[in-house]
C-alpha cells in the first residue's frame, strides 16, 4: 500500500528508498507478522512499468530529472525516486576484490568476508534480475576494444566475481534498452500488496527525535506539512549523501559542526560526514575515424548503440598483488554532454582511480532537510601523492591501448602532449567521477572513535538505529558500487532479523 500513513506504531521503519532502501523493505516484510514502512522522498511511479517516464526507463541514458539538485556537479548527483540511484545510473554490475573484503572485515567482522558474502552477491544479482550483456549490444568499438586489452596481456575475467585484473563485461540491471530499477526488482505488485508493507513516497525525513539514547519517532515533510512515524526500530538508508545528513539534522554527529549550524548535540559522533570516498577518473578523448562513425551510426540506426560494454581492471605499480586498482573504460557514442552532427560521434578512453587514499565530507550548510549538503569529495588530497601516482599510470595504460592494433583503424589520439604527462594541475582540473560514492557513516571497531555503526549497522550510542547503505562501507570497493550495495543490504536485512 502507498500514501501518507494513518497508523505509527510500525515495527521498523526504513528511510530512504534508494537501491538498499528497496531490498530492506522487501526483504524485512517478508514477515507478514512485521510491519515495514518504507519512506521515500522522490516519486514513487507504481509497479507497472508503463506508469513510468520514459527517460527513467532507458538504459542507454543517464537521466538527471529525478535527483536532488538539477544541473549539479557530477559529484554531487543524488537521486531522488523510488528506486534511488538505479533509476539514474549506467545499468552496470562488477564485484570487488579479494583485499575489499579483507579491509571491510577488519572494520565490520565475519560477516563482511567474502567467503560470507558470496550469498548475498548471488541473491542481489537474482533480485534485480542482472543479466550478462547480450552479444548483439556489443558495437565496433566495444569488440575492437576487448581485442585491444588481449594484445595489451589482459585475460577475460568474469566482472561480477572476486578475482584478478582482466578484461571483461559487466552485469546488467537492463533488458533491451529498458531498466530493471531497484523497485522493479525488489517491489513488484506482489510485494506491494503484502498487508504489512506501507510505502510513502514524496515524503522528506527532516530528523529523528532521541530520547534517552533511543530514537523515539522521525519527523518527516509530506508536501511540506511536518508528521510524526513512530516504531520499534529504525534504518536509515539515504544514501552516502543522505544519511549522515539526516544524523547530522537529529544532532547526531560532530559536536563544534552541530554547534556551529545551531543544531543540538543528542550525541558527539566525530565520524558522520566524514571519511567520504569516491572514484575519480580523467577521460582521453581520441577522434573517432570515418570507419568508427560507420559503424556507430548503422549501429545507432538499429537501437542498438550503447557508448561501452567492456571494461578492464587494471593494477598499477602501487597496487596489491593479485588485485586491481583502476579501471579502464573505453567509451564510444553520443556524447554524455552537448550534441554533435549526424553521423558523428565522441570515442575515448577513462581512467579511473578505484581504490582512492584521498578522503572528503559532508557537511551541513543549515538544518533545512530541503537544503543540499556541502559535499568535498576531496578527490587528489591524500599527502602522499598515491592517487596521482595511481591515475598517471592508468594514463598510461589509456595511451597503451588507444594504440593498440585493434583500435588504430578506429580512432587517432587528438593533438597535445599525452595524458600521463599532464601537470599534477592540469590532471586536477580535467578530473570526473565514476559517481561511487560511500563512507560517511563508516563502520569500525569498538576502539575505533570514527566508527558511527558495527559491523551490523547499528549506530554507536542508539539502542534502536541502524545505518544500512553505502554510506557504512569504510572503503570503496575495486568496482561499480550498485551491486555490492544491493548485497550490503541483502546481508543487513538477515542482521536485523537476526
């Protein structure tokens, strides 16, 4: 059922209803003797997929209407739609490394390992439906590319499994051009009619209401009008950008911050908002050949033209054995910004730091929920100089294949000096991201004083709270973060119901 709730008393409470938000309600409802409400301040468009905006369901797109800020930087993109950033993203599915697991027990314990992990990779990967990419998505340039990483030394390897550096393709959350959001996966009409499952959409959480160490109701915004949800426990699962902002709204976090907004200090928390990282990348960008056009364009007249389809995990010379610390994203198609003449095309090549030293936060700029946070990805800062080092050698596996035998007849570099030569300047400002980012409410061990939640979610100092998104991971993962994210929430739906 949907709509603004006439009863309180439910027996947990899920805020958000992003990629994890989706799994916790459909899994934690499963129950029919516990009541789940789900609260979502974007759209929530039903589950027949024709009731939903076409930009919303092309997997060939990244559409930007349902989010929080419209032109916002990269960085900062925050969906807001039933189905969060799974409605907004690329459709794409890779699995960490080994070494994540390993720094991700030593924060949160057994259960985070990925012996442990591997069911819950599998149930993610059969709840919103993921599917290998089918021969016919594969263009001119994705082939080309793919023979390019066998020449550079680089095996197949299966993207969406632990493993070793290789070449490869992703999972995919898309069939024939159409996404399979979250909610399509995970909120089905038969989910939605479970009695015990109320689901409230257009509704901002403004803060949580603490008393004596407990959460004692959520004040939410429902078309601008303040109401009041009580229940016996609480997850919070607003994203790496929404959840410790709604901490930090409830006074639950750094206690000069707080002081300085004029929100209360319920709890000092020093680690909310803080440890915040994600995957920043530069892009090549070469001159497609008439041949690459060609193809593109026959490619395009079909349907059938997606800007990639492969990938490779690349290990620098700084990076652990046996793992990977940059991936390699070779692109052709429309371009992602402006427009260019019929016929033709943008083609290059990214290179993305996976595994960043380099830390940013967020905080609050007032303790208005409609109010956007400042977000400082911190992207290049650590003091050692490790991420430029990193993405200058990604560069120059960029440069490697970009004139590899299978990609000359397609593409020529553009003039000027090549990538990896670039000044320490002239890298920071040609910066983007691969758009992964976790860490704010990170977990940690008990002598940890910057761990907001243990290894099941629960946060420091509040009987009843649990954060449970990318938000609690203290290290990104080697990978696109949807699917480890969707078994996070797999795994912390079985910690709640114990």
């Amino acid at each position: 059922m949907t709509g603004v709730p006439e009863r309180t008393g439910y027996d947990v409470l899920v805020l958000g209803g992003g990629v994890a938000g989706c799994v916790l309600a459909a899994r934690l409802s499963e129950d029919p003797d516990r009541s789940v409400c789900l609260v979502e301040a974007g759209r929530d468009y039903g589950p027949r997929r024709r009731d939903w905006p076409a930009k919303v369901l092309n997997a060939r797109a990244l559409p930007r209407d349902e989010v929080w800020e419209r032109h916002a930087p990269a960085h900062r993109v925050r969906a807001r739609i039933l189905g969060g950033s799974s409605c907004v993203n690329g459709c794409w599915n890779t699995w960490g490394s080994a070494a994540d697991h390993e720094e991700w027990a030593r924060a949160g314990g057994e259960r985070w390992t990925a012996a442990a992990m591997d069911r819950y990779r599998r149930r993610a990967a059969g709840g919103i439906g993921l599917r290998p990419v089918p021969d016919h998505e594969h263009s001119a340039w994705s082939r080309a590319a793919l023979a390019g990483a066998a020449e550079l030394g680089y095996q197949r390897v299966d993207m969406a499994a632990p493993g070793g550096p290789g070449s490869g393709t992703p999972l995919l959350n898309a069939v024939d051009g159409l996404r399979w959001n979250a909610a399509f996966g995970y909120l089905d009409e038969t989910v939605r009619k479970r009695p015990n499952l109320t689901i409230v959409s257009g509704a901002t959480a403004d803060r949580l209401d603490l008393v004596a160490g407990r959460v004692d109701g959520v004040r939410i915004l429902v078309d601008g009008a303040p109401v009041t949800l009580a229940a016996d426990s609480y997850l919070v699962a607003c994203g790496t950008f929404g959840s410790p902002a709604l901490l930090l709204r409830s006074g639950i976090g750094p206690a000069g911050q707080l002081r300085d907004i004029g929100v209360g200090v319920r709890l000092d928390l020093p680690g909310v908002g803080a440890n915040l990282s994600d995957q920043p990348g530069v892009f090549v960008p070469l001159a497609p050949t008439g041949q690459l056009n060609a193809a593109l364009a026959a490619k395009e007249a079909a349907a059938e033209l997606y800007v990639s389809r492969m990938l490779v995990r690349a290990a620098s010379e700084l990076c652990p054995q046996d793992s990977w610390d940059l991936h390699i994203l070779p692109v052709a198609g429309p371009p992602l910004y402006g427009s260019l003449p019929p016929g033709q095309y943008e083609a290059g090549i990214s290179a993305f730091l996976m595994k960043p030293h380099s830390r940013g936060s967020v905080r609050l700029r007032s303790a208005d929920p409609e109010a956007p946070p400042t977000i400082d990805p911190g992207f290049l800062t650590d003091p050692a100089g490790h991420d430029l080092a990193v993405l200058r050698s990604g560069l120059r596996i960029v440069g490697r294949l970009a004139a590899s035998a299978a990609l000359r007849p397609l593409v020529a570099p553009l003039q000027g000096s090549p990538a990896d030569s670039l000044t320490d300047q002239q890298l920071r400002a040609g910066l983007g991201t691969y758009w992964h980012p976790v860490g704010t409410c990170a977990m940690g061990p008990a002598d940890d004083p910057t761990a907001v939640v243990d290894g099941e979610g629960r946060v420091r100092g509040v009987a009843n709270l649990r954060v449970a998104d990318a938000s609690v991971l203290p290290t990104v993962p080697a990978a696109n973060t949807q699917f480890p994210v969707l078994a996070v929430a797999e795994m912390l739906a079985d910690a709640v119901i114990g």
